[in-house]
C-alpha cells in the first residue's frame, strides 16, 4: 500500500488476488488497514517522538508499517492488549524485518506505551 500509493481497499483487493487467505483475516486487515490510514499522523509523530536519533524517513518501509500496526493495536484498537500487540510486532520483525528489527520496534512500541499511559490516555 505504501510504496505503490494505493487506498487500503485497493491495496487488500490486489493482496486477495494474489494469495490464499481466509475471510476473517482479510476482515481484520481491512479494519487495520482503515484505522492507520484514518489515524496515520497520530500513529507516526508516535513513532517520530519515541525514535531516538532516527526520523520516520529514515525508518525501513517494513520496520515503520510494523510498529503502525503495533501502535494502532496499542492505543486505537480495543481488541488487543497493548503487551500483546508489542509482542505480535516484535515477532513480525524476526520473521520479516532485518537483524536489529526486533530490537528496534520493541524499543519504540515500548517507549510509546509509557508515553501514552503516563499521559493517561489508557
């Protein structure tokens, strides 16, 4: 979605397309997808304020759409725990990401959740 500049539905259409997949699956991925579109400035001056020394551009399309996912599930989404969806993210980063990726997004998701709930929004 990101490095082709298509709308999420369009995006998921052409996923649905090319893959195997199950319906609730694609129902979960359409209402992610929709949340961090509708939130995206929010979800990436998280990002921004909780990396040290890196800035959103400087992140790998892969690491920075990870910790989207991570953030919308953390502090939009009351289907997920905030501890569970850091742990969903990290392993997303062993499994797609590179070397350090692990490290990384659990570094940021994790300075994002003591952000978020020191400023008492949860």
């Amino acid at each position: 979605m990101e490095t082709a500049g298509d709308d999420p539905e369009k995006a998921l259409l052409k996923y649905c397309e090319l893959f195997p997949h199950h319906k609730d699956i694609i129902d979960y991925a359409r209402h992610i997808l929709s949340g961090i579109k509708r939130e995206m400035d929010t979800i990436d001056r998280h990002i921004d304020d909780s990396s040290e020394n890196w800035n959103l551009s400087r992140i790998t399309y892969v690491d920075r759409n990870i910790m989207r996912i991570g953030i919308f599930e953390m502090i939009f989404s009351v289907d997920c725990p905030p501890k569970v969806a850091i742990n969903e993210a990290i392993e997303l980063g062993k499994k797609y990401g590179s070397e350090e990726s692990k490290k990384f997004i659990n570094g940021v998701l994790d300075r994002v959740l003591k952000e978020y709930l020191k400023k008492g929004a949860a």
